[in-house]
C-alpha cells in the first residue's frame, strides 16, 4: 500500500465522524438540487377557480314611508281607488276647497310629517296585526285626526285620533271648541284605543267583515260611522294613503 494510501486511511480513521457528517450534509444538498430541478421541467397547472355560489337575496328594499313631491310613488296595484286619487279630489268638487282638516294637515311642515309617519309606523303594523285594521288606514286616521302631531288635542292629550268622550270613558279628558275629547298617558296608548273603539265599538259589526286588503271599503265604513263628521271623510283617507304611499306598510 502506497503511503499516500496509508495517510488517507490514517485520516479517515481519526475522522471518519466529521467526514460522515460532512458526506450527509452534501447528500442532502444534492437531493434538493435535484428536486428543484424536477420542478423546473415541470409545466405548471392553472389553478381551477372555485365557483362559490352566490347567495341570492330575495328580502325586498325598504323605501322610506314618505318622499318629497318630485319624487313620483309607485303606484299601487291592490286598488285602482288609490289611483284615482292621484289627482287631488277637492278639484272637482263645487267649491274646489280642501276639507278643513286635510287642508290642516298638509299645511304642516314636510319634515314633521316625515317624522311622524317614521315614529309612529312600527305602531301602525303592530295594531294592523293584532286587530285586522289595515296599517295604512291606521296611519292615514292617525295623520288627519291629529294633523300629523300638530293638534292641540294631539299635543297636549296624545289624543292622536281625535276620539271623543263616551259615557263609557273614565279617564282624563278637556274640551277643544265645545267638544270634550279624550286625554291620554301617551301616543301608543292612543294607538291601542283606536283599535278598540273601531273593533269593539258600537260600530265594529261593520268592521268584522272587511277585508285587510280592501282599503277603499274601510274609508267607506269609517267615513259613514265613526267619522260621518267629517267632510268627505272616505276621498281624504284614501288621498293621504296614495300621497304618502302608506300601502308600504301594509306589506310589511
């Protein structure tokens, strides 16, 4: 054996731990390499898109209650009535003068009426639901009786819908003009009461077989028992449900 050999062997025996380490590190190194290679030559496969399906949203848009005059209302296919009225109805009348009432409420400023259609919607809905009054004749009665708010009777005794006194009725009460109306603790009580004098009053067998949906039949019926008093009581409901577009909240 050469003695080049010799020293060689004398080498690896001495560090054949470090020259072991050493040979791995290399082998892992080239493995690597190697790999990397590979992964040149191979073509790269477009990635599949992932087609999520796009839940569709079947709840409808909520449009606010009231809209300014240049802002033209849907109108409504439940009653060719509410059409109708899309003229003002006072037009064609003798005179051409508003009723005294009407003409109270539509003197009221834009932003109050907005305000109290918004305050007062959700009570509408909720009295509409449990005692069968359309929630558009609740609101309309509640905007003529009580001039959106702006009433004495409304300001200072809640009373929103301008009942009168009853032999009956034991609350609080004042006299407005010579007629004594009841007083209330606050508007949603106003609201509850409402709905009982029109379901349990003298005159709810009237009211029992309406249908919800027939709006006109109710200004009918209320214009001929509860308000008879006042003038062309049925065309002023059924304006203030076309000009407000208070047929909204019957679809609630």
């Amino acid at each position: 054996m050469s003695s080049t050999n010799k020293k060689v062997m004398q080498f690896l025996k001495k560090n054949w731990y470090k020259v072991g380490i050493i040979l791995v590190l290399l082998f892992i190194v080239f493995k690597k390499d190697f790999s990397f290679r590979i992964n040149l030559n191979t073509p790269l496969q477009p990635k599949q898109e992932e087609h999520l399906p796009v839940k569709q949203s079947h709840k409808k848009q909520k449009r606010e209650l009231y809209t300014d005059k240049d802002t033209q209302a849907q109108p409504s296919n439940k009653s060719s009535v509410l059409d109708q009225l899309a003229v003002p109805f006072w037009n064609t009348s003798s005179n051409g003068q508003k009723p005294a009432y009407l003409r109270e409420l539509m003197e009221v400023d834009d932003e109050k009426k907005n305000a109290f259609i918004k305050r007062f919607a959700h009570v509408a809905i909720t009295e509409s639901q449990k005692y069968g009054i359309p929630a558009s004749v609740i609101m309309a009665n509640a905007l003529l009786n009580s001039w959106s708010g702006e009433a004495p009777w409304a300001r200072e005794g809640h009373n929103i819908f301008q009942l009168p006194c009853t032999d009956d009725w034991v609350g609080p009460k004042a006299d407005y003009d010579g007629q004594c109306m009841r007083h209330y603790e606050n508007a949603w009580t106003s609201f509850r009461d409402h709905s009982l004098y029109v379901t349990t009053g003298q005159y709810n067998t009237q009211f029992g077989s309406l249908s919800k949906e027939d709006i006109p039949q109710w200004a009918e019926v209320l214009g001929k028992t509860i308000f008879d008093h006042k003038n062309k009581y049925e065309e002023s409901v059924l304006f203030v449900i076309n000009e407000y577009m208070l047929n909204e909240l019957d679809e609630e």
